[in-house]
C-alpha cells in the first residue's frame, strides 16, 4: 500500500492506483487527458468516454462514502457513458474563458471545459461554502429591490437573502482566467501545453471539498499544482505522473510550500515566545 504521502510519485496512475487503499481518500482531482490535441500526454486510444468512464471506476473503489471527484475535461467528456453505478453526478461546472481567442471558420469557438463534481453516495460529506464564496457585485439599490423578490429553496418561498460574505460561486466560473505565457506562477512554457491550471482554480474545489487534515488524491499531477495548493491549506495528498521533468517540478514546489509553512511556524513561535517573555 501506499505510504509516500505528499510527494509527487512517477509511474503510470493507471497501475500505480492498485497500491493505493480501497476507501481511503477524502478527494480527488482529476485533471488528467481531454483527448483533443497531439501531444503525447493527451491521446487516448479508445476515445475520452470510454478512458473516463474506466477512470471512473478505478478512482471511485478509492473514494471514502461521501467523497468527491472533480473530473476536467471537454463538453463530450463523459457523454454516453453510464458513471450512476459508481458515482452520483452532482454538477456540472463550467470554466469559461470569455477571452480565449476564436479559432475555425466553420463552428462556434468553444470557450470552456467542464469540470464535473461527482459524488460517491447521493451526499458530499464536505462542501465548505463559506471558504469559496465570491463578491455579490451588485450596487446597492439593486440589492434593496432584490431583497424584496422572494425566492425559492426547498420546494418553499423564502425571502432572498444577501450574504455579506459573499455568494456561491455558482456553476459557471468565468472569474478564474486560465494561465498565459505572462503568467508569475507557470512553471515553463511547455506547461502550457499541458494545460497548467491556475492555484486560484484547484484552491476552489480543495477548500471546498475537503477539510484540513483530509487525503487528496491528484492522479494526473502534471506541474504539481493541486499538491502544492494541498501543502498550502493544510491537506496530505498522494501524488502520479509520468513525465519526469513535471515529476521534479511539481516536487520542488512542494517543497517550497513546506519551507513556507515551517518559516511561517517559526516566525509566528518566536512572535510568541517574544511577547510571552
Ligand atoms: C492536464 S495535465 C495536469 C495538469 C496539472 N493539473 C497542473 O496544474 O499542472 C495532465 C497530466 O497527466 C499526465 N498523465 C497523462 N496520463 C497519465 C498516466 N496514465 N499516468 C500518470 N500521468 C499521466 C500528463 O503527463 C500530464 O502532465
């Protein structure tokens, strides 16, 4: 069974999934290949549906009852396929990219993947709302007449409450740009080939689907940006990818985010120690 927790491991995560405990992981985030482009990472031989549905089926005997999945791909990612006998399709979120640049002559450009929220059993065990809420954005005179519309939940008219704190992101995210070529935090042009994700991304689904303490399971880490985001609000995670470059990448920001922490730890000790004296 596994015991490298919270390194990135090498190998194949179609095999190396076998060493790791039925019933054991609080979440998984499955970035792993849309089937679209090229590139070797990407392709799969008997079409994205039928590599996703074994996905899966694989990943899902690993889940705890009430664990959740969060599957990336295109809008065909899991079209046809039957996942009710293992797994309850709970969402289906939208990552729109407004600004993605039109290609083709003969079909509307498709600015967007999905990223479906799975749960294993009819109830998530964790959904932490108030870590992933996003500003209300309205004026307030909008707001007054808004709080005068009632609304419905449960089957039950109710009046429509404002949440100071922030609304539900809801289930088209176009707040979270994808990276570029600009951006501070990709780890080399190459991972844009790919796809990268943004932290601000994988912190959403992290911080809404598990708790500190919990197990994360990336099986397609690439750059390492899930279990860095892990390390970061406090998760374990068990790690694969195949590509040894982004093996060694995904590592070192690991290892950067523990250096953090501990310097972090110190600092707030001595802050302590100092104003205890
Ligand atoms: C979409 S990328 C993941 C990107 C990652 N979320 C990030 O932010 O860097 C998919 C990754 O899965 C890896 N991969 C594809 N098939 C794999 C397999 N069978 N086992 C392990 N890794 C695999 C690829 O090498 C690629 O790095």
């Amino acid at each position: 069974m596994i015991r490298n927790l919270n390194i990135i491991q090498r190998g194949d995560s179609l095999k190396l999934i076998n060493f790791v405990d039925d019933n054991s992981i609080d979440l998984i985030i499955c970035d792993g290949p849309y089937g679209v482009t090229n590139n070797g990472w990407d392709s799969v031989e008997a079409g994205i549906q039928r590599y996703n549905l074994n996905l899966i089926k694989l990943f899902s005997s690993k889940l705890k009852n009430g664990g959740s999945l969060y599957l990336f791909g295109k809008s065909d990612c899991i079209d046809f396929i039957d996942y009710r006998p293992y797994l309850t399709l709970k969402r289906k979120i939208v990552w729109y990219q407004p600004s993605r640049l039109a290609q083709g002559k003969t079909n509307y450009t498709n600015n967007y993947d999905f990223i479906c929220f799975f749960v294993k059993g009819s109830k998530a065990n964790v959904f932490n709302l108030d870590d992933i809420r996003i500003p209300q954005l309205v004026d307030l005179t909008h707001r007054k007449r808004c709080e005068n519309v009632p609304s419905v939940t449960n089957g039950t008219w109710g009046k429509t409450k404002f949440n100071d704190r922030g609304k539900n992101p809801g289930d088209v995210w176009g707040d979270i740009k994808q990276l570029t070529y600009k951006s501070k935090e990709l780890v080399s042009r190459d991972a844009l080939n790919t796809i990268q994700k943004p932290e601000i991304l994988i912190k959403r689904l992290v911080l809404a689907s598990s708790n500190e303490g919990d197990l994360v399971l990336d099986p397609f880490a690439g750059t390492g940006t899930c279990p860095a985001v892990c390390i970061r609000h406090g998760r374990n995670f068990i790690a694969f990818e195949k590509d040894g470059d982004y093996v060694d990448e995904g590592n070192r920001r690991v290892a950067k985010e523990i250096m953090l922490k501990r310097k972090n730890r110190l600092e707030q000790d001595s802050y302590l120690f100092a104003s205890n004296a």
